[in-house]
C-alpha cells in the first residue's frame, strides 16, 4: 500500500497534532506509505486534491474526516468511501457526535481520542487489512 494520507480538517491545531502522530506512527511501523499527511482544510480542497491521484489510479491509502469541519458530515465520508472504495475512510467524531447508523466501511475515532487509540487504529487499517472490504472489524 503506498497511496497517501488525506486529512481534512480545518482546525489547524487538531490537523498538526494528528498528522504528527500519524507520521510518527509510520515511521516507528515500517510502513511503505508515504512519509506525508496532505492537509485540507475544506471538503472543497479535499475533492479537488483527491482528483488526481484517483484519475491517475494511485487512491489514496486513507482519507480522514474531521466532522466538526463544516461541510463535513456523514454524507461526505460515505461518499468518499462509495467512490474510492479500496481507500480506508475514517470520521473524526466529536464526543457529543453519534457515528453514522449506516457506516459501512467507514471507521470512527474519537476527536478525543488517545494516541495509542490512534495508533491502534491506524495498525488495523494499514497493517492488518490490506483494503476496507476485507477487514474483519467491518462484521463486528
């Protein structure tokens, strides 16, 4: 898996403190991924800033939603996961915010949430399942 890492988020401190643990978290992992989080701030930029590499056929290896972004709702993170289907979507849920009853293969971590919680997740998702469709967390 070698496609990119988008985050979409326009609070720029939550955006530095995730992408710092995500990028720590593939290096400590041995991941061939990319050694880069693409930060959007808007859903606008994140639809123009996924085009290409879906056009060119390099999806990206994960897209993570950040719901307390306007325009970033449920809707947004399940169509991303209808079109780039082999992509890992995750949603950024405040606590307050209920997950989508209808996620599929969309994962949820608390905007709360631990590093280890992140980490954790991150394992699953680029280690343990090679694409959303396969992963045994989708049946749980």
């Amino acid at each position: 898996m070698t496609g990119g890492i988008f985050l979409i988020s326009a609070n720029p401190d939550h955006a530095a403190r995730w992408s710092r643990w995500i990028l720590d978290w593939i290096e400590r992992s041995g991941s061939d991924l990319e050694n880069v989080v693409y930060l959007c701030d808007s859903p606008a930029l994140a639809r123009e800033s996924l085009a290409l590499p879906v056009r060119e056929g390099d999806p990206p290896a994960m897209v993570l939603v950040d719901r307390s972004t306007a325009g970033c709702d449920a809707d947004l993170a399940r169509l991303i996961s209808d079109c780039i289907p082999e992509t890992w979507v995750i949603e950024i849920l405040a606590d307050q915010d209920a997950p989508s009853t209808e996620n599929g293969s969309i994962m949820v971590v608390r905007e709360s949430a631990k590093r280890e919680e992140w980490e954790s997740v991150l394992h699953h998702c680029l280690h343990e399942s090679p694409a959303p469709q396969w992963s045994k967390a989708m049946g749980d």
